[in-house]
C-alpha cells in the first residue's frame, strides 16, 4: 500500500502471478516513454489479485486478453471480459480484482500530453477493438527486448510505434455501439473477400454477407475506408498481387487467377493504373517501382515461368 500527496494505491498480487513489463534496455527504454508512455506490462494472474488506487497521476489503461475481473465493488461492479478495456483517467478511484485466471495488457499514461484528450472525467468501459493485436506487439516488444542484442534498436522502435499506433487506435474508437456493430461487420466482410481473393466479388454480395442493402452499405464502406467497396477490394487484390511478383516466380495468368482478374491482361492494366509501372517492371525492379530491369529476367525457372507481358 503506498498514500501520498492525496494519492493511495494498494495491490494484492497473488505469490504465482506473472507480470512481465514492457521495459527495455538503455538507451531503448525511451521509444516508449517518447510517447508519454509512463510504463506498461501483460499480466497473468488470478484470485485473490486487486488493485485500488485513487487520485494517481497517470491515466490507466486496461485491455482485458483473455478471462474475468471486476471493475468496482458492491452492487455497482461491473464485469471485465475478454474484449473489454477500461479507462481510468487520472485523478479518478478505481478498484478492478480478477474472479478467474486472468490475462491482461495495461498501461499507464502521463497526464498533461498527448492522451489526455482521449480521457473524460469518469472511469469507462467499452469494447477494445484493437486488444489482440496489441498482445502480438507486445508480446513482440518483450521477446526482442530479453535477448539484449546489440542491433535491438530498429525492431524495439518498430514494436513501440506499432504499440502506441494501436492503442491510440483503440482509445480513439468511438464507444457507440452503432459504430462498434459497423466495423464488426465490415471486418467480416473483408476478411471473407481477404480470404477468397480469387472469387468474383461485386457490391451485391458484399452488401448481403455484411446484411446491409447496397446503398446503406456503400455509405458506411465510404466512412470507414474512405472508398468504395470495389476500390478496397482493389487495393487488395494489388497488395496481393505485388506480394506474388515479389516473392513467387508465378506467371502473370497464375496471379490473375489467384487475384481475381479475368486474365493477364486485364491484371496488367489495373497494375499499372495503380503502380505507374507494369507487373514485369515491377519484379524486374526486384519489387520497387521504376527501378528499371535488374533482378529478375524473364524465363523459365524450377518455379515456372516469370510473368511475361
């Protein structure tokens, strides 16, 4: 237990509790708190673990991974499930105890900087959108950071941006649960056309797998996405399609049917439409555009035959 200044927090950490923090090495240490990221950690714990404090000088966040807890005391508590995530601005009292095994991201944010403007005056909960995510970055933030390599510094920099990326992500989402039911479903549709790339998509059936009509869900694919159905159906059949001349020796007929194209030279033309440069050119380019002919040439290979225009 720890008063001071108005403050009081007490923690109750039960003896087989795993906290790990997200801390690392000098002169790394600051690509977190760069971000008025005070400290941060993943935690695995159980009953009897709570913690009370009031009147402290960070915000918190809690992302709940995996598990229950409870946010409160007495009739007032409410549950923190799986997907939950609980804001406590600073300055506020809270209480939050785990009821089962109990697995969960937080950090603690500096008052008077960037996050304040993401924090009201009162505790909330609402549905983390970005919690998964966030445990792969940290969880790779902390496998990097224990093998005290000497070359850390591009990878712990990499992980701390994606980790402050997501969580303002997360933050900055709005709590209605109007909003929160339009991405679920539009999430759904595009990891369905992500997974099926090759088949013929079209507004239609886009529009009945996210059980929308086709005006309504054009108006919400416009909102989230900043485009039409079709041009982020588009952008992926392109991300996918330049993931194959990078990395395959696939010929360009082999792309088009695996991207959704009716043939090579209907891929041709939206990549180049897209890229200022043609599929050849772009692997020739070693999968840089404009790079001129270096890297690969045409002809056949143990893989196939290289993409020919």
């Amino acid at each position: 237990r720890v008063a001071q200044e108005g403050s009081e927090e007490a923690i109750v950490i039960p003896r087989e509790s795993r906290e790990r923090f997200l801390i690392a090495p000098e002169p790394y240490d600051q690509f977190l708190a760069g971000h008025d990221v005070a400290l941060a950690g993943l935690s695995e714990v159980g009953p009897p673990y709570r913690v009370h404090r009031k009147g402290m000088w960070f915000h918190l966040v809690l992302l709940v991974v995996e598990g229950t807890g409870r946010f409160g005391s007495g009739a007032s508590a409410q549950s923190l499930g799986t997907g939950t995530t609980l804001k406590a601005p600073a300055g506020s009292s809270y209480d939050y105890r785990a009821e089962s095994n109990w697995r969960f991201l937080w950090f603690h944010l500096r008052q008077g900087g960037r996050w304040d403007a993401l924090f009201g005056d009162d505790c909330t909960l609402e549905q983390g959108l970005w919690t998964q995510a966030l445990r792969r970055a940290c969880e790779g933030f902390l496998e990097e950071a224990g093998r005290q390599r000497a070359d850390a510094a591009i990878p712990l920099r990499a992980y701390s941006e994606l980790i402050v990326f997501l969580l303002d992500r997360d933050l900055g989402q709005s709590d209605d649960p109007a909003r929160i039911e339009e991405r679920d479903r539009l999430e759904r549709v595009w990891r369905a056309v992500h997974d099926e790339l090759a088949s013929p998509w079209d507004v239609n059936r886009m529009a009945r797998l996210a059980s929308y009509s086709v005006t309504h869900f054009h108006r919400l694919v416009r909102r989230h996405a900043g485009a039409s159905p079709m041009q982020v159906v588009s952008r992926m059949r392109m991300d996918r399609a330049r993931e194959l001349l990078r990395h395959t020796h696939f010929t360009l007929e082999q792309i088009a049917d695996l991207t959704g194209y009716q043939s090579p030279f209907a891929l041709s033309k939206a990549f180049k439409r897209q890229t200022g440069v043609s599929p050849l050119e772009f692997r020739r380019g070693g999968g840089v555009p404009g790079h001129g002919n270096r890297g690969h040439e045409g002809g056949n290979s143990k893989h196939g035959t290289t993409a020919t225009e």
